[in-house]
C-alpha cells in the first residue's frame, strides 16, 4: 500500500506535534491544531506521535523495526509452508509410482 504521505511530512509533522504537546496539554490537542495547520487528519497524526514515542522508548509497545521483521518472518513462514506442501505432494505422488502394488 502506497503511503499517502512524504516521510519528510511525516517526521516534520511528528516533530511539530510533539514540540506543541506542553502548549495543548495532551498529544489528541496537539495532534489536532498541528494537524488542521498541515491538512493531515487528526488521529492519523496522533497514531504517528504515538509510534514515534513507542521508537525512542518512551512508550511500550511494538517498534516499527520489530513490526517489519514480524511482516518479513510471516512472509518467510507463509513462503516455507507452501514449500512444505509442495515437497509433501511430490513425495506422495514418487511414493505412489515407487510401490510396486500400485501397478
């Protein structure tokens, strides 16, 4: 899925956010003035803050290196199954051509 927008707006508008958060009192206000100046949906921006505080380690939760090695490790997994299931198949079928009461 194609990101909608730029990493540079991104970050820029992480960074703008998280520097207004003493100025609003919370990340859902900052969230909301920074993101009405940039045209970026409020939540969209709060869910970017939040993932940004869960990288540095101010916040638990599941960074985004930890996440993309997960989707990589299920990709590979997924990749090795049907791998499996083609040995299995092939196995039967030699199995079956290999027995003499088959004939």
């Amino acid at each position: 899925m194609p990101k909608k927008y730029p990493a540079e707006v991104r970050e820029r508008a992480v960074r703008m956010a998280h520097d207004h958060v003493a100025d609003y009192g919370s990340v859902q206000a900052a969230a909301a003035a920074v993101g009405a100046q940039l045209g970026i949906p409020r939540d969209t921006l709060r869910r970017w803050v939040q993932q940004e505080r869960i990288d540095v380690g101010e916040a638990p939760g599941t960074t985004t290196a930890e996440s993309e090695e997960i989707k990589a490790v299920r990709k590979e997994n997924r990749r090795l199954r049907e791998a499996n299931e083609i040995l299995r198949q092939a196995s039967i079928f030699f199995a079956r051509e290999l027995d003499p009461h088959h004939r």
